[in-house]
C-alpha cells in the first residue's frame, strides 16, 4: 500500500502563526503562505492568522491551536537573524525544537516556516514575492502533511 497527501487543501483547516519581530520579512513570508494555501484550496480555505510578539512564542502557541482540535495543520511563520551574540542560536534551537515536539506530541502536523539567517539579505531573498518563499513552502508541506494525516490509519493515543 502506498499512501502520499495531496496538494489539494480542500476542506483542511489551517492555523498560521507569524512573528511580529523582523516584521517586513514576516510579512513576506505570511503572503507567501496565504497565496500557497488559496492557490491548493479547491474553495474557500479555512485559515486562521495569529500573530505573536517573536519566534519564541511559536511552540507554545502551536501547542495550544494544535490542542484546541480545529485545526488539520499548523503553520509558524518566523526570522530569526545571526548577531554579536550567542541569542541566535538559543533562540533558533529552541524554536525548532519546541515545534517538532508540538507536532509529534499533538499529531497535528506544524510546518516549519521560521528563517534562521546569518544576515538580514538572506532573510529578505527567502521572504521575497515568487518561488524560494520560505512561507509558501512552509504552506506547501502543511497541505500535503494535513492531507496525508487524514488517509493514515489513527494510532493509539
């Protein structure tokens, strides 16, 4: 048997969460997931935006969307730019791990769309308008992960 998810969004819901910190790249990227998620949608798509202070608050409030039960995927959309100091890396570290324990703890799906740059052109390239927008790609493996999730036989608990 072979199983894959779909690129359709039909039906699924969607929570996206997006840092207000590095706000212009934000931005981008939330633009970039939106089109994605309208673009697979075969009607209206369902989609929740939540914004949050910075990339440190995407795992908590992952986890409670994840937990409420309205949502087939959660996306968090985030920047988090290299400085002089050692707060990047705890920051990016945390934030990852934080979102993967979220999506394998709940089982809903959150895809991954936070941007950890050494430098603010980088951020800018990858939230820009067109293909290599992180948030579009974040968007992109919602759909197929919410869709998937759907056909796999449900687990214990």
């Amino acid at each position: 048997m072979e199983i894959e998810g779909s690129t359709s969004a039909a039906g699924c819901r969607f929570a996206v969460i997006v840092s207000r910190f590095n706000a212009e790249i934000t931005a981008g990227l939330l633009r970039g997931a939106l089109a994605a998620l309208r673009a697979a949608a075969v009607a209206d798509v369902d989609v929740t935006v939540v914004r949050v202070p910075g990339a440190f608050e995407l795992p908590l409030t992952a986890r409670h969307l994840a937990e409420s039960g309205r949502f087939d995927a959660v996306i968090a959309l985030g920047c988090v730019i290299k400085g002089d100091t050692m707060h990047f890396e705890y920051i990016a570290e945390s934030v990852s791990h934080g979102l993967m324990h979220v999506s394998t703890s709940t089982r809903v799906p959150v895809a991954f769309g936070v941007l950890t740059t050494l430098n603010e052109q980088q951020a800018i390239e990858r939230a820009g308008d067109g293909p290599g927008n992180k948030g579009q790609e974040a968007a992109a493996a919602a759909i197929e992960m919410a869709t998937l999730m759907r056909q796999l036989p449900k687990g214990r608990a």
